[in-house]
C-alpha cells in the first residue's frame, strides 16, 4: 500500500502543533490516553512509549514503573524535556528523537510499548508495528491508543474524502481494522486482547496485543 504521509511532512506537521498540542487534544484524548496507561500499568516494568510527543501522559505513569519515550518531532520532544524537569519525573529514563520505524532498541528490550493515537500517523504503519513486535519482550504487550476507520457506507466515503487534508496535518482518517487483522495475522507471534472503543463518538480504539511466549 502506497505511502500517504511523509516523514518530512510528519516533521513539519509536529512542529507546528507543538507550541498547543496538548490544548487541542489533551482533553480529546484523555479518555484513550488513560486507558492505555492503565493496560501498560497492567503490565509494568519497562516501558517503551513511542511517539511520547510533548510528554502529556508521563505524569500518570505509576513511579514504580521506568519510561522510556521517543518521538520524531525534536520540538514535540523538548516540550517533553521540560515537562519531566519541571515535574521531577525520576522514572522517565530516557527521551530521544527516533523513528517508529527504526527503533534503535534491542530485541525484546520491553516489557511493554505504548503508542497513542501514533500508528495512523507514520508513512508505513505496518512497519512501525513491526518494530514494537520486536522490542516487546516474549510474554508483554503492546498497547495502542489508536483512530479505526470505518470499512464502508457514509463516514468510509467522507474519511477517504477528506484524506489529501489530513495527510497535511499530519495523521490518517481511513484506517480500517482490517490493517491490524491482516498484520496479526501474519505476525503470527502476536494476538489480539482486547478491542475497546474509545471517544470521541468511539471513532478510536484501545487495541491491546500480546506477545506470545517463548517456548521452555
């Protein structure tokens, strides 16, 4: 499937969100937001957010538990930086400018991976699902804050309408289940847990996937 955003204009699109990202959709997305740290809180341990962008949801990751946050927009990220010295965040380990696509992270480096609302939003989404298949250890899970769009009638015709716009903001309105289907399934190694709708209008999806053991 062709590319519809670039990481170029990915870049660009961050950037100019960050001065007021978290007025926009702080509020939006605080129902998604929450439920996908309490899944990870769940799981505990180390945990990989990607696509951490201003650092919103750091605060309400337990202390108990270590962060790990990495975003492509450098911007998005020092707001991020800042939050985490203003707040004195000591189980934020670490924050760097990096790809969804290429983690620069071991093999099953975490106990979990979070990604909020960040999927539709990278060039090649299977391939940044990929990556956090990777880095997620055997056992823990991968935890998804995402929008699902709809696979036919009205709201399928206006989201694919509407898509040459919001590709210049910088995320997708037409991704269907079926993508996620399709890459468990050939996954093979990973396994849907739960498929909860989320507000607004249940548009979004808490999508929780684990991953299988290894064999004794």
């Amino acid at each position: 499937m062709r590319a519809e955003i670039d990481q170029t204009g990915v870049k660009k699109a961050y950037a100019r969100w960050a001065p007021f990202y978290d007025v926009v959709f702080g509020r939006l997305f605080e129902s998604g937001r929450q439920a996908a740290i309490a899944a990870a809180e769940r799981v505990g341990g180390k945990i990989l957010e990607v696509g951490v962008g201003t650092g919103i949801s750091l605060p309400d990751y337990s202390s108990d538990n270590r962060i790990v946050g990495v975003d492509l927009s450098e911007p998005m990220l020092q707001k991020a930086r800042e939050r985490v010295s203003e707040l004195a965040l000591g189980h934020v380990e670490q924050l760097e400018v990096m790809d969804a696509e290429h983690l620069s992270f071991p093999d099953n480096s975490f106990d979990a991976v979070v990604a909020l609302y960040v999927v539709s939003t990278v060039p090649h989404p299977e391939d940044a699902l990929d990556e956090f298949a990777r880095v997620v250890r055997p056992g823990g899970e991968i935890i998804l804050a995402n929008r699902v769009g709809a696979e036919a009638g009205v709201r399928r015709t206006v989201e694919e309408m509407l898509r040459p716009i919001v590709c210049r903001l910088g995320w997708r309105l037409d991704f269907p289940w079926d993508r996620f289907a399709s890459w468990t399934e050939r996954r093979k190694d990973i396994y849907l847990i739960e498929r909860r709708p989320m507000p607004p209008f249940d548009h979004f999806s808490l999508l929780r996937f684990g991953k299988l053991a290894q064999a004794a």
